[in-house]
C-alpha cells in the first residue's frame, strides 16, 4: 500500500508555479491575479479565502477579495461581479460558496465571464469539458486528475467507481475520466443516494473515489483487494483525546481500508491541498490566455 501524498504534490506545483510567475514578471513585469468575493462571514468560508490569499502570496501572485455583508441583495452581487468581469486587472475569481439563502446560486455562477471563472463551475466551461475542449475544470476533479497523474496510476481500462454525483465533484470528476486521455479512458460508473446495493458496485471498482458526504462511508468490506481509493470527503467528529476537541476524517473508514489498497489518500493530506492548488493553476492558465 501506498499513500498518495497530496501535500507533498502539492508543494511541488507551487514551486513549478512560482518558478514561472516569477519568470513571468522578470520579462513582463505583470503577475496573475486572483480575485474571490466573499458574501456573510461563514467561517469556513473565511478561513478558505484566507488560504487562498496566502497561497497566491506563496507563489508571487497577487490576490484581492471583495467582503460583502450577508445583506447584500442579488443585484448588488451581480453589479460586483460584473465590474470584476470588466475590470482587465484580474485575470480570474472565484465567488465563494454558499451564499445567502436569498441569492440564488446558479445565476450568480451565470453571470461570471468564462475567461475569468478559474472555479470551472460556469455552464460554458462545463459545456467545454464534456466535448473534451480546452476549459477550467472544477479545482478538486483537476486535482484528483493530477494526483493520478503524478503518481503514474494507469487508469485506461480500469473500472472506476465514483461515490457521488455533484456538480462541483461527482459528475464532473466522471466525465474527465472517462474521457479519451491521460489520465483518463476508464470506463466510469457513478453511485448516489438512490443507487442500490453499493457495495456490489464497489467492490468491482479499479479506483473507488469517495465524495459521498459520509463520514467513513466506506469500509474494507466495499473494497476489492489492491484498489485505488481516493477519499474527497473531510468531517470533523467529536474526539476528546484531541487538544482542538476534534479529529478530521474523510469518507472513507481509512484504518480498515488502507491495507486493501495499492494506493490510497489519506484525510487530511489528500485531496485537499491538491483542490487549492488547481485554483491556483487555473488562475494562471486565465493569466496566460488573456496575454495572447
């Protein structure tokens, strides 16, 4: 068994990015730059914009974010939006999720410019992605894709198992997949809450990717012996033995499973440092483009 080290790649990226930011600014003086509106003071949400701050700051990009109060109304949102959609100093950004109950969340996505939307969550980019084209891809799919990648996991042929079918995870991760690439060409069967008998689809999956929602969902009984199994979940569960007062774990039950696997990503360390940095990839592939 092997563990697939998210922060290890990660940091390998970032240093690639930063290596050509700053060989971008020595020739051009110019810098990519990623902007994110933040609507309310969710603090997960916070501390997520936070991060992304500091990520740019890592990698010699600038950042800037646009904090509305939760009582902003739809229009004064799409009026912000549209001025960061105009505005040629900002080469992609992101509009955090979720917002208010009273704003509705499709329009918004709706109303980013596609050149600037590195969320990859637009219908255009989405539209792109399934015909195969180039677009931005939702930043945890690109990141998975480039986990396997990295780590030379031969997907074509395999069977693959995705626990989930959300617009951000699921069903865009199903696609990329089972495209005609590398990595890619696997033949893909997506599980939800109304699929029956789970456990006969997972236990036949070559690589079994968890975005159910479910903390430990998954257990060594639902795995074939020498499986990939890529753990998007993360939960935080009551835990006294922790000075925080809480342990992170994922969707999958990682201590009964990881000795079935050939490699498996653990939770925290996975997947998610792979999700900030394919927003910074993202951002500087906008950068790029709006330069031709």
């Amino acid at each position: 068994m092997q563990i697939i080290d998210g922060k290890a790649v990660a940091a390998a990226i970032k240093e690639e990015i930063k290596a050509e930011v700053a060989q971008i600014i020595d020739n051009t003086d110019e810098s990519a730059h990623l902007s994110a509106i933040l609507v309310g003071h969710d603090p997960a949400s916070e501390t997520y914009v936070a991060s992304k701050e500091k990520d740019c700051k890592s990698v010699g990009m600038m950042s800037s974010v646009y904090r509305l109060s939760e009582r902003t109304t739809e229009s004064e949102l799409l009026e912000t939006i549209n001025f960061l959609n105009q505005d040629e100093e900002i080469n992609g950004f992101i509009v955090q999720l979720p917002l208010p109950r009273h704003i509705n969340v499709e329009k918004i996505i709706g109303s980013i410019d596609p050149k600037k939307d590195v969320d990859g969550f637009h219908p255009y980019n989405l539209g792109k992605m399934m015909l195969g084209q180039e677009s931005f891809f939702p930043a945890t799919p690109y990141g998975i894709v480039e986990l396997l990648k990295r780590y030379k996991i031969d997907t074509a042929g395999k069977h693959c198992v995705v626990l989930g079918r959300s617009n951000i995870v699921g069903t865009p991760l199903s696609v990329m997949l089972s495209r005609k690439s590398d990595p890619g060409n696997c033949t893909v069967t997506i599980c939800h809450s109304q699929t029956r008998n789970i456990k006969e689809h997972t236990t036949q999956a070559d690589i079994l990717i968890a975005a159910i929602g479910q903390p430990e969902f998954v257990t060594a009984d639902m795995v074939k012996e020498g499986a990939v199994v890529i753990d998007v979940g993360i939960h935080r569960i009551a835990d006294q033995s922790k000075r925080s007062g809480y342990s992170l774990t994922g969707d999958v039950n990682y201590n009964e499973v990881a000795a079935k696997c050939s490699y498996i990503t653990p939770v925290p360390g996975g997947v998610g440092p792979m999700t900030s940095v394919a927003l910074l990839m993202n951002t500087l592939k906008a950068f790029k483009a709006n330069r031709k």
